[in-house]
C-alpha cells in the first residue's frame, strides 16, 4: 500500500486533516490535532474501502 502525507490545519474553529493526493476527496476534522488525525485516517480507509476495491 502506498504511504500518504496528512497535512492537519489549525483553525479558528478547530483543526482539519487532509491527505496530499486526496485533497478536498477525503477530510476529516476535529477540536484537537489528534482529533482531526483520527477523524481523516478512518474517512481515508472508508475511501479505500468503498471507492478504490471496486477499481481493482
């Protein structure tokens, strides 16, 4: 599997997660870093999981 750099943003409403290559496909957000960082590492495995098996 390839490796994927998250990128996680301070807001002032929180903080948001994004992979690079996957941008504005696969979010995840939260009040905390560690938050946001859990939050995009499901929704890119839910990604992998519903969209990228059915290509294969």
């Amino acid at each position: 599997m390839r490796e994927l750099k998250i990128i996680v943003e301070k807001h002032p409403e929180g903080y948001v997660a994004y992979p690079l290559g996957l941008k504005r496909i696969v979010v995840g957000g939260g009040n905390t870093y560690e938050e946001a960082l859990e939050d995009v590492k499901s929704a890119i495995k839910f990604h992998i999981e519903t969209f990228w098996r059915k290509c294969l």
